[in-house]
C-alpha cells in the first residue's frame, strides 16, 4: 500500500442530532461521519488492548471482511502480503485494499476516495467478526426519579462507553423488596415506570442493553409515589398533526417540574402552565351555572367572545386560535367547606378555525397537592466534563473556559482568566470577566424553592432569563455573541457561606447554542 494519508470517508453537512450523538466529528466547515467501528475506536485502551491479546488476528479480520463485504473485497481468498508498515491485501476486482499496520486497520480504493483511510483497530472489529473482546456498555448514571401518581419518572444520562455495539435500548426498575416490582424499557431518557403502590419506598436503577447483553446497573435512587389522600395537579397535551396550537407534540407537566396556577370562581376555570413552554386555558361554565359538577358542556366557542353555552381557550407560546369549537368534559369536582374549589379532573378537545385536527388536554388540579420541585442531584453525576487538571491554574480564583470547533460563543478557542467578579445572592449567581478586548458575563439560577444555592448538579436547563423556573437556568455570553436558545446543565462541587454571604464557590457548566452540538465548558473557581 502507499505511504500514510489522511481521507475523509464521508463528508456531510453538520447537523446537531449526529454531533450530540457522536455520529460525526466537525472538521473546519464539514462533519466526518464515522463508522460504528470507527467510534467504537474512542474506547480506553486497556479494553482495547485486552481484546486484542486475546487472540483475534490480521488473517481472522481479513477473512471475515471478505464474506461480510463481498462489494468491497472481492474476490475472495487473496494472499496477505507485507510492505512495511502495513499486513495487507489486495482485491483486483473492486481495486481495493485492506491493510493492518501496528493495530490500525486502513481500507484504500474508490470507497475512501482513492486515499487510506483509517476506519478502527483490530480489537473494534473482534467482536462482530470473532466473538472475541465483546463488551456490554458501561452504567448508565441516574440523575432524577420524580413521583408521578402511580408510577414513577426515572431521567438518567448515557454511559461513558456503549461496548462493543450501539447502545439499543435502557430499562428502568424500581423494587420495594421483592414484593412489588416495577419495570419499562425505552430508547431514551426519561423513563416512567407503571404500577407501583402509592405511599410505598421504591429504589429505582437504570441498566443499558447492547448486543452484548445488558450493563451493570446504574447507582440506585429512591422514590414514594404519592398517595391517593389528595389529588396531584397534572397538565397533559396531545396535539394532532396539523394543529396550529399543540404542533402535533405532547406535552405533560407537573408542579415538579413547572409553575401551575389554577384559580376558580362564577363558573371559570383559569390555567396557567410555565415550564419549558408556557401556556393559558380557560374554561366557562354556561350562564347561570356556577359550580363544576361531572358532565359534558359541548358547543362551545371561544373564551371570552363565547355565547351563553360556555366557552373554551387554550393558547400558548405565541400560538392562539381565532376561533374555535370544543368540548369540555368534567369527571370530578369537589368543593370544600367554603364553598371554594378543592379538585377537579377534567378533559377538553380545540379545534381551530373549523379544522379537523385537534388539540386534546387533560386537567387534574388538587389545592392539597404537596409536589414540590426537587433540588439538585447530589452527588454530582462522576461522568460531567472536567477540565484537565494542567489546563487550569493549581491554585487561586479563576475562569476556564474550553470551546468545542464550531461553537459559536467561544470560537473554538480555550480561555482562562484570574481577574473577575462574582455578584448575586440566594438562587443566582453572576460572572464577570472584563480583559482588555474580551469580556463575559455568566449567570446560574437555581430552580425555584432552592435558595441559596446548594451543592449538586442543576441538569436541563434553558436560557437565563427566558428559562423554565421549575428548573433553573444558564447563560455565558460576551464579547457581542450570545445564544438565542440554549440548553445545558452547571454543577457545584463546593459552595461555602458566611452569615448569607458566598465565600467560595467550585463550578463547572456546560452550554450548547441553538440546538446544536458544539459546547462550551467552563470552570469558575473563587474564593473571597
């Protein structure tokens, strides 16, 4: 084979959904898209090595490619020929080359352009060609396991390494004993587990599932699904495809993780829904009627231009209807000894402007719900980005920050700094770097209920100040760039008071614009 080279396999436009899962690597304007074994050729190298000692060699690889791909290697049965550096073959049908040099394997010919191409080591290819140095992922981290009635929310992030194959599903149990038992599998995160037993102690895992088999299980959380002595406030949204207000999406919301407020009085029902999205629904009983009693109220128009029959609105993020038509269905209501609204259960469907694609919504409201918004998770997940430990100073206040090529905040660029400002108090925290040319500015906002600032890790967050209170917010802009979207996380390692008064603080963050795949990482160390 000719000397080294690098080749490009397959160039492509990025696009964020293959950057956040790790199917290309951005290289200046264009996206590498690797193969399966390609990426699998980022696993530590002890497992690498480990596979490789285990008995799986040149001929073995070579073998297997030929019947696996007879497109490309063919025909069959070539000699193995050696001119250092490389072990190879060559397929004068297809005019390609297969070569081994130390534990790379190089592929040359008109499937890589004409140049070599590096596409994994020996130990990627052992597995699916030999059975040998097959791993299964490694353990998931859980970061959260919300109560929801009867079942139980479990969010958790991917493992550092998926094995020898692609990650194909994650399975969610959570046991009280060996007494009751339940579990769901999904693709991704969360996942909600059916059928526990309100008011009872559950310890939930989550496992991942290659072609392997199936990982160790993450570290446990526990969680009680709450009791039936009161009603839990739940919003649900099924859009149809087509509907202007819902954009054919679901939606769920709960007061652990959004700001609901529901007020009643003469016969309206008034919703208000601020999470991720946010949303308004009004709900208005015919004339004359004042309470809420189970039944169905039809031919109803929109709120407040309805007529005597009642009316309906449901609108949000920017989106409304000009007119409409629904139905209002109520399966309970109660009333406490005031007279003032206690609970209610209730189901609606929209359609806008005479169309026939709908908006259906499921309303429970309990004044007695005590859902609160759960804190940060603690202990830090051990899988967050770290800076290396030589690229930050060993000592004193200072400003890291780490930006990914194609991040559009940083420039690709590494920065750090040891002269800045902190300011805030209770569930912010502000940053101010002020260096000649280059300036920035960083806030953090815990979600609501969490002041002062803990220790712990603050996951999906949005924009600050545009984000979901329920469950805080990010924002490092400066030097005129800023996102318009964004989501991330920040974790505190260490956070010290005095009186109310920050003395130090340990932070890390991490914050991808707009959607895409690219990150900015920083760490913010101070002390007063």
């Amino acid at each position: 084979m000719p000397p080294l080279a690098q080749a490009v396999l397959d160039v492509s436009k990025c696009d964020p959904q293959s950057l956040v899962q790790g199917d290309v690597q951005q290289v200046g304007g264009d996206c590498v898209r690797a193969t399966p074994a390609l990426r699998a050729s980022m696993r530590p190298l002890g497992a690498r090595v480990a596979a490789a000692a285990s008995g799986f060699t040149i001929e073995m690889l070579m073998d297997w490619a030929e019947t696996a791909y007879p497109g490309f290697f063919a025909p069959q049965g070539q000699v193995t020929q050696f001119e250092a550096p490389y072990n190879y073959r060559f397929y004068p049908a297809t005019n390609t080359y297969l070569g081994v040099a130390g534990e790379d394997v190089y592929v040359r010919g008109p499937l890589s352009g004409g140049a070599i191409a590096l596409v994994g080591s020996l130990s990627d290819f052992s597995c699916e060609a030999a059975r040998i140095g097959c791993m299964v992922p490694g353990a998931p981290t859980l970061t959260r396991v919300r109560p929801l009635g009867r079942s139980a929310s479990v969010e958790f992030t991917a493992p550092a390494s998926a094995g020898s194959s692609p990650i194909a599903s994650y399975t969610a149990t959570c046991a009280h004993g060996f007494t009751s038992i339940g579990t769901a599998s999904s693709t991704s995160s969360p996942i909600t587990v059916p059928n526990l037993v309100e008011g009872q102690a559950y310890a939930c895992i989550v496992t991942a599932f290659n072609q392997q088999g199936t990982s160790a299980p993450s570290l446990a959380m526990s969680v009680t699904p709450l009791p039936m002595s009161y009603q839990q406030t739940r919003i649900k949204l099924v859009s149809d495809y087509g509907d202007y207000i819902g954009g054919g999406r679901t939606y769920e919301y709960t007061k652990a993780d959004s700001q609901i407020f529901v007020s009643e009085g003469g016969g309206h029902l008034s919703v208000n829904v601020t999470g991720d999205t946010w949303w308004t629904g009004d709900f208005v009983l015919p004339s004359g009627t004042t309470r809420w009693v189970p039944g169905t109220y039809s031919g109803l128009a929109r709120y407040p231009f309805n007529d005597s029959n009642g009316g309906l609105s449901w609108s949000g993020d920017g989106r409304g209807c000009n007119t409409l038509r629904g139905t209002i269905t109520v399966t309970s209501a109660s009333y406490n000894g005031d007279g003032a609204l206690d609970s209610i259960a209730l189901s609606f469907t929209q359609y806008c402007e005479g169309g026939s694609p709908a908006l259906r919504g499921q309303v429970t409201w309990g004044a007695n719900d005590p859902t609160a918004v759960p804190g940060p998770v603690t202990p830090v997940p051990s899988n967050l980005w770290q800076p290396a430990a030589d690229a930050v100073p060993a000592s004193g206040n200072f400003v890291y920050l780490q930006s990914d090529s194609g991040d559009y905040i940083g420039g690709g660029r590494n920065y750090t700094y040891t002269s800045f400002s902190t300011s805030g108090g209770g569930a912010q925290l502000s940053v101010n770097v002020n260096s000649g040319n280059e300036w920035w500015s960083g806030n953090f906002v815990a979600m609501a209920g969490t002041s002062p600032l803990q220790a712990g890790y603050y996951p999906d967050l949005g924009r600050y100040p545009f984000h979901n209170p329920m469950k805080g917010g990010l924002d490092w802009s400066g030097t005129g760039r800023g996102c318009n979207t964004l989501t991330g996380w920040f974790a505190i390692d260490d956070i010290a008071y005095d009186g109310g008064s920050l003395q130090r603080v340990s932070l890390r963050f991490e914050q991808h614009c707009e959607g895409g795949g690219p990150a900015l990482h920083g760490r913010v160390q101070w002390s007063k």
